[in-house]
C-alpha cells in the first residue's frame, strides 16, 4: 500500500537523520570552556524565559560566530529577544539557535559546515545594555523523554539539550 510505503521512507529518513555524526566545535571562534558559566543551562529565574535554556558564550564584539555543526541555515532575521538570529537544523534533527548576533551572513536555505562563519558575535535583542555574548541553543525535534525532571520546566528538557555536552570535544 502507497501509505506504508511513504511511512517507510520516512521512518528510514528520520533514522538516517539520527545516525548522522555531530563532529561539533564551539560555535565562537577561539573561544574556549572558560568563555561560559557551566552553570548557566538551566539557570533560573530568567526573565521572561523562566528557565535559561542555553548557554551564553562571552567574547568580544564582533568575533566570528561559527556554525557548531554542518546543516542547512533554516531561519536567519530579527527576534524580539534573541536579535539577530540564526538557526541551523544539524545532524541528528537538532535545531542549533545562535542568538544576539551583531549581523547574520548567510541566507535561509544555505547549506552551512562546521566552523562556517554564519555570523558576528553581538549584544542585540535583550542582551543589549549586558557584555556582549552569543546565546547558544540547541533543540532537538526529537523528544528524549528519559531527560525529563522535576526541575521548573523540566518536561522542556525533553527538547533542550544542554549545548556544553552537544560541543564537548
Ligand atoms: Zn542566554
């Protein structure tokens, strides 16, 4: 039956997707572990957010911001919090979210490797007035029910993935 079939083609996509290798970097150049409070994921109270569900990677004005995996760019604009905004969908059906950025360089659709420029580290959207940081998220489409907890928000942790364990070298 035609129904089984697209069924199957996309079940073997979406596992294809999931078996595809991450191979990340830290999506700020030169940057290093220091450069973000390991404790930031998660912090709260925050803002209108409630919960901080990425972390904030410091550095200076301007440095290049670079794509922590390949993937094709699936947003890149304005964002009332997040400013100048740029998402990449990666390997593995995860949605890489680079906020605050100073200007975004590429376009919806442009395909992206890692370590690709795909912007310039910034202080836009809400970050503006605060030292300059590039707020870094990454979501998965995919739900991994077993990280849910009891903490504020916790079932989101089935979609938010803590960003210093996807870029851990
Ligand atoms: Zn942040």
């Amino acid at each position: 039956m035609k129904k089984w079939r697209k069924l199957k083609i996309f079940l073997i996509v979406l596992l294809f997707g999931c078996l595809l290798p991450e191979f990340s970097v830290i999506p700020v150049k030169h940057a290093t572990n220091n450069d973000w409070n390991a404790k930031s994921f998660w912090f709260e109270p925050w803002g209108k957010s409630g919960v901080h569900k990425g972390i904030d990677i410091f550095g200076k004005l301007g440095t290049p911001i670079l794509s922590a995996t390949y993937g094709i760019v699936i947003f890149a604009g304005e964002l009332p919090l997040g400013g100048k905004v740029v998402a990449v969908l990666g390997p593995k059906w995860r949605v890489h979210y680079y906020a605050h950025l100073n200007s975004d360089l590429v376009f919806i659709g442009e395909p992206v490797w890692r370590g690709s420029e795909i912007g310039l580290l910034g202080d836009t959207g809400n970050a503006k007035g605060k030292p300059a940081h590039l707020h870094y998220t990454v979501v998965s489409l995919l739900p991994y029910v077993w990280k849910i907890d009891g903490s504020t928000q916790g079932w989101k942790k089935a979609f938010y993935l803590d960003p210093a364990q996807v870029i851990k070298p």
